[in-house]
C-alpha cells in the first residue's frame, strides 16, 4: 500500500494522515472549494479538488472522488467518519476499481445499516438485543400490542436511522397512532427506507460502547468499552474510559457479546458495537461500522492506534493485538463545537479569529483547524476534540477543567462552557452517569460564552470605568478587566490594523447613534448588515478585549446607516464602529 486517499476532511482526515505518515505512507487529500486552505489540505502529500462548498457536490461525490483515486494512483481509500464511511455502495466501488478499501466488508456495512437486520444478527449470535420487533412495523396496533406486552414507554426507531437519528420515545399509549404514521414519514424522507420497528425504551441506562477490530483471516481483538451516556438529542457531549465503574469481569463478558456479533458478521477492520447497559445487563443497541469520533479515549487507554491497525488489517496483515489490554488511567473527550449551549446548541459557525489550543501534561488535542480557519456551514460544527487523561478520572477530570480553560476560540461561540458545567455536574463526578443525566440535572441555558465562564476562579475581575472623548463628545463606559499583578503586566496594547476609518460624509464621530468601541480589541462578531434596522439595547457586535467577549449594543433604535468593522477588525479604544439613525 503505498498510498492512501482520505474521502474526508477536518480533524479525522488530520488524524488518518498522522497514521499514514507513521507507517511512511504517502498522503492524498481531497477537498472542496472551502477547504482549498483548510488544514488537511496542506498537510498531506498532495491535494485535489473533488467540487463545490455543499458535501454533495464534494465529499459525496463518488464519481469524482474515484476519478481523483485512478488520476492519483492511490493504493487505498480511507473514508473517516460520517460522508461516505457507511456507504456499501461506495466500499463496494472502491474494491471495484481496484482500490483497497480500508473499512469493513460492503455486506458487514450493509447487515448493520439495516437497523432491523442487525438485530437479527445479533439474535443469532446470542447477542441479547432491547426487547423489540424484528419486522418492519405494518400498522400502530402492532406498537399497541406490544407495549401491553413489554410496558411503556417505548422506542419507534428507523430501520435505516441510527445514531438516535429517526428515534421516538412514547411514553403514552394514546400517543402511538400519531407516533407511528409521522416516524414513518420521517424515515422515509430521511433515509428513503419507511421501515420503523420498536424497541422497550430503557430509561436511566448507561450507553457503552464495545471498540472490536478484526483482521481479514478470521482473527477479532475486544478493545475495551466507552461510556458515551452523556449525550444531548443524541448528540455525544462527552465520552470516556474505561467506564466509570467497570469490573474486569464486566468487560470481559461485554467483549465477548461485542467479538460473537462481529464474528457472526465476518467483520473486519475497527468497529463498535453500541449496548445499554442497565441492571447489570448488556442490550445491544445497533453496530457502527466506521472509526467513530470517540474512538481516540480507547486510543489513550488501552494504549493502541486504531486508525494505524486498520490501514495494518487492510494491509492483509494479522492483527498485532490479540488479548484486550488493561486500562491505564483515564481518558475524556470533550466536543469542542462552534455551537452556543445556551441558545440550545445552535450552530455558530463563523472565522475562528482567535484560537489556540491548550497543551501540557494528559492533554491531546485533535483538530483541523488553526487561527483563521472558518467553521462552515456546510459541514458539521466541530472545531476540535479535546482528549483528557489523568491516572484517574479525578486526575482527568482536574486536567480537563485547566485545559478547557486554556482553550483559546474567538470568532464563534463554542461548547466549552458547557463541558465546564459538566465539569461541575455531582452526579457526574461520582461517576453516576446515564442517559439522563443531562436532561435530568442539566441546564445550559446560563452558560456563558467560553471567554467569561471560565477564567481560572483565582482571577478576579474588577469593574472599571474609562472615559473617552469622541468627535468632541465625552463618553464614560463600564468595563470589567481581570486585576493584573505583575507590575507594568497591563495589557498590550496591540498597534491599530484595519481600524475602520470615518468615511467621507459620515458622521465625526459623536452624536446620536454613533456606536463606539469601549475599549481597545478585536471584533469578532458583527450581528447586522447596513441598512439593518435594531432596537436600542440590541446586540449589534461583540468585541473581545482582555480575554472576554463584550456585547456592544445600540444606544438607539434605527437604522445602521454606517457600518465600519467586520470580523477580525483591530480597532482602539473610542473607534467608531457603526452609526444608527
Ligand atoms: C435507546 C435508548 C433507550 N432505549 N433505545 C441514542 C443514540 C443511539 N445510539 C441509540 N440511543 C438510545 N437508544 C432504547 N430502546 C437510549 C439511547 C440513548 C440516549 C437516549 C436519549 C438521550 C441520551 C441517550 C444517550 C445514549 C443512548
């Protein structure tokens, strides 16, 4: 194999390239009009452009993906995660065109896509599923039937979902009729597959995952379990290992359960075999068969590189780890997002102005940004993956809370915050962790961003006043600034760049509705366009200055007649920013 085209972008194609490099493989990146600069771009051997900003155009665009492969004369492909990874179609093509595809069998893909027919796999290698149907759902009285059987609540869940995408919890009989026909409506303009069946809903159980790894002469290893309960609309917050509380014995009897299902399956390559774990009982819940995000705390823990034995299994070569290695400290992932936890997650994409990432003792930072990337709204939110270990989960859990605080990101609102707050959870930090525990015990709604949750709590911030005279008139403005100790240590006072200047006929500065910067610093956000009406007290920008991000607001309603500053602009204390009428 000697090399390897990566079918992804972002941080997972930075982490294949890493593997790549370690065993001397050359690299072949491919990217879309919006990753022309972007991190994997350059750092790979070399690059091609695959299409357009949308996946679909791009990073979904077999023809073009396997045309780059033959012009390229790559060995391999790698898919990553998410994109084409779980496409048999596409795995299937790879192998077609000659390429070795590294990921597992087209048909192992395809048995766990169907939702249905991995649990029926999973039956017949005595792999106890959730208590559910194994038949696509013909009408809601058979949901009835079986909720009078099984109890309530319970799960419809799409036979091509997955991931809790086209998942329904009812906890009410009289909501199955509704229930069933819009699950099947979703599935079907989701997926294009309509099927449904339905599971017991398991409440307050813990979600652990089983990372197995197959060779392609029959040979299966059980890397170790995550615990990956601390989701949020099924979206993972936080994973780690081992499993807060986890025997020996419980470990070797859920590798047994993940390696018979991969067995059965004729699995290859890394996989994981997802289970809920409740009253000391596994219940397989579906089966990924990809390298997932979280795969980096088994990496930590159980001391192996995944990403380096698939491309060793695709390689024909025999496995190199054949028993399950012990634990060694603890690792915890955090997703660091460009999403505002208190605005319910909501995307936040935007320029990272700002970023540097936190380093030092337990700390591994997986990334594919640096300052000045943008986060897009064409792909998925993530800036970064923020890998924690300590000896023990407190020595992880400490690492963690000085790491997120070092984390640099200006330019988008992040999840930082709210890891900070998980990193305050009690029930949390004693280990008590289930599928509940953020809906139950959890409210981000308070959490600030990054920048003011999470100076370290021996900083005190002071408020301050600072007058200014702009264009004749005196302004006085609060601002709260940390107290700085080391003698002359006061902020440095970074020489103007791109500070806008008063443009002809605009204002002198002064006056009604001129919107002043406050302070010397960067802006990086700007919430309207000219011509935007707002109301007074309306966030019109925000300025970061002195590590915290300061909301400037219009001093009065209208128009913004003027506007002077975009995002990354320097400007200096008393700069006009906008003017509004
Ligand atoms: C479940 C479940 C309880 N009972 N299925 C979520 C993502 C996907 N992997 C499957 N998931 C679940 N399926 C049954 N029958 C609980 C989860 C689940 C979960 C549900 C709600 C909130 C957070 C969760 C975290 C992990 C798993």
């Amino acid at each position: 194999m000697e090399s390897i085209l990566i079918a992804n972008r972002g941080e997972i194609a930075v982490r294949i390239i890493r593997a790549a490099r370690d065993l001397g493989i050359r690299t072949i990146a491919v990217y879309s009009e919006l990753d022309r600069d972007a991190v994997h771009t350059s750092m790979a051997d070399e690059a091609w452009n695959v299409g357009t900003a949308p996946a679909a155009d791009s990073y979904l665009n077999v023809p073009r993906i396997l045309e780059v492969a033959a012009e390229s004369k790559a060995s391999a492909i790698h898919p990553g995660y998410g994109f084409l990874a779980e496409n048999a179609a596409f795995a299937q093509s790879v192998i077609d065109a000659g390429l070795i595809w590294i990921g597992p069998p087209p048909s192992a893909i395809q048995m766990m896509g169907d939702k249905i027919e991995s649990r029926i796999a999973a039956e017949a290698a005595k792999v106890p599923g959730v208590p559910g149907t194994n038949e696509p759902l013909t009408s809601a009285d058979q949901v009835k039937a079986f909720a009078k059987k099984h109890g309530m609540p319970v799960a419809i869940k799409a036979a091509a979902g997955g991931g809790g995408r086209g998942l329904k919890v009812i906890r009410d009989i009289e909501e199955i009729d509704a229930a069933f026909e819009s699950a099947g409506r979703e599935a079907k303009a989701w997926f294009g597959n309509p099927a449904v069946y339905v599971e017991r809903y398991l409440e307050n159980a813990r979600h652990i995952e089983a990372q197995v790894l197959f060779d392609s002469h029959g040979n299966g290893v059980f890397l170790g379990e995550r615990d990956c309960s601390l989701q949020r609309r099924h979206q993972k917050l936080v994973e780690e290992a081992p499993a807060p509380g986890f025997t020996p014995k419980l470990r070797a009897k859920l590798g047994r359960l993940a390696l018979s299902l991969g067995h059965a399956a004729g699995y290859e390559s890394a996989g994981t075999v997802e289970f809920l774990y409740s009253d000391d009982e596994f219940y397989f819940l579906e089966m990924n068969t990809r390298i997932q995000v979280e795969h980096t705390v088994t990496e930590e823990v159980f001391g192996v590189d995944l990403v380096v034995e698939q491309i060793r299994v695709a390689r024909g070569e025999h496995l190199s780890v054949t028993q399950t290695p012990e634990p060694v400290g603890h690792t915890i992932e955090f997703r660091i997002n460009a999403e505002d936890p208190s605005r319910d997650f909501m995307p936040n994409p935007g320029k990272l102005v700002k970023y540097q990432e936190p380093a030092g003792p337990g700390i591994r930072v997986d990334s594919g940004v640096v300052q000045g990337s943008t986060i897009s709204q064409y792909y998925d939110n993530m800036i970064a993956k923020l890998i924690v270990s300590g000896r023990d989960r407190n020595e992880a859990v400490q690492r963690a809370k000085r790491a997120l605080a070092e984390f640099e990101i200006g330019g988008v609102d992040t999840t930082i915050g709210a890891h900070l707050l998980i990193l305050e959870n009690k029930p949390f930090l004693a280990g008590d962790v289930s599928t509940r525990l953020v809906e139950d015990t959890m409210n981000f709604s308070a959490v600030g961003r990054k920048t003011a949750a999470v100076l370290p709590e021996d900083e005190e911030l002071t408020e301050r006043s600072l007058t200014v005279e702009v264009g004749g008139r005196r302004f006085t403005v609060k601002y709260w600034a940390k107290v700085l100790t080391a003698p002359g240590s006061g902020t440095r006072v970074a020489p103007r760049r791109n500070a806008p200047k008063l443009s002809k006929g605009s204002a002198l500065g002064g006056g009604e509705g001129v919107v002043s910067a406050p302070m010397q610093g960067t802006i990086v956000k700007v919430h309207h366009k000219a011509g935007d009406s707002v109301e007074a007290g309306e966030a019109v920008c925000v300025l970061e200055a002195m590590k915290m991000e300061n909301e400037i607001t219009a001093p009065n309603s209208g128009e913004i007649v003027d506007l002077k500053v975009q995002v990354g602009d320097t400007v200096s204390a008393g700069s006009i920013l906008m003017v509004i009428r």
